[in-house]
C-alpha cells in the first residue's frame, strides 16, 4: 500500500508533537514555575512558565472555564482544517511542510492545553531591553509553517492543471 505523498508529511507532524511534548515533560518535571536561567548573556534565557491564553498571553487573565473550552474546540478545529489542507489541499513542497509545522505545532499546544490547562512555555528571547514573551518548540513550528506557507502563497509557481 502507497501512501499519497501528502501524507508522507506527517512524519514532521508527528515529530514536532513528540519533540515538543518531551522538551514540555522534561521541563515540568525538572523545575518549577518561574524557574530562569541564562543560556548565553543578556540574549536568550530557559525559563518554566504557563500560558492559559493564546499567543503573546492573549485571555491569560480570563478565569472563565468558557474561555478554556473554546480555546480547545477552536485548536481542535484549526488542526482538522490543517489536516484536511495536507491532504486535499494544493500547494507545492513548501506549503506542505509549513501545513505538517502548523498541525504539529497545533497539536502540541492543544494537547498541553487539555492536559493541564495550560500552555508550558520555556524559551524567552530578550533584544535590548525588550523581552520576546517565552514560547516553546510547538510555537517555534507555527511560527516557521507559517512563514512557509506565505513564501509559498507568494512566490510558487504556476503549477499544471491536476497536478499537485
């Protein structure tokens, strides 16, 4: 049996859910929250915190169970939109592995989220005095299957009818 190629993708799904939610496990077992720590000087820092909200601690304040559930159903239904654009949608190898980042990185916040309520972060970035709010590895994807998606949006190819 022949997988469509699309779906050979999800090994990068798949790997960004594993990388994440271990790089997520190791931090929570090993330090508390709040825990800091100086990587290279005044650049990047290894920190332990959680996020209830969305990007950039969007709703972290809410205290709201309504907030929590519709956090998870909408993630649930961006990961099934994301699915089905691997699968069906058109798009060169660029879109694809930025749809494989967005779901695997989609799906490693969700999981952290119905798992605990809230988003483990462990990465902070400081430039200056301006500090990137902390991420992890499942942001890290989005962030770049974003980006891959756009570069492809903008810049592919006129691809042959039928053709994907």
């Amino acid at each position: 049996m022949r997988l469509p190629s699309r779906l050979r993708w999800l090994w990068l799904t798949l790997t960004i859910v594993v990388l994440d939610r271990a790089t997520k496990a190791w931090f929570e077992t090993q330090t508390m929250e709040g825990w800091r720590h100086e990587v290279v000087r005044h650049f990047i820092y290894l920190v332990r915190s959680s996020n209830p909200g969305i990007a950039f601690s969007l709703f972290a304040d809410s205290h709201s169970p309504w907030v929590r559930i519709l956090l998870v159903g909408g993630a649930l239904i961006v990961i099934c939109a994301l699915a089905w654009l691997l699968v069906a949608g058109q798009g060169g190898p660029m879109a694809c592995a930025g749809l494989a980042l967005l779901l695997g990185g989609a799906t490693g916040n969700v999981t952290d989220r119905i798992m605990h309520g809230a988003v483990t972060d462990f990465f902070e970035v400081w430039i200056g005095t301006y500090r990137w709010p902390a991420f992890n590895v499942a942001d890290s994807a989005i962030t770049i299957g974003a980006i891959l998606v756009i570069l492809d949006v903008l810049f592919a190819r006129e691809r042959p009818p039928g053709r994907k």
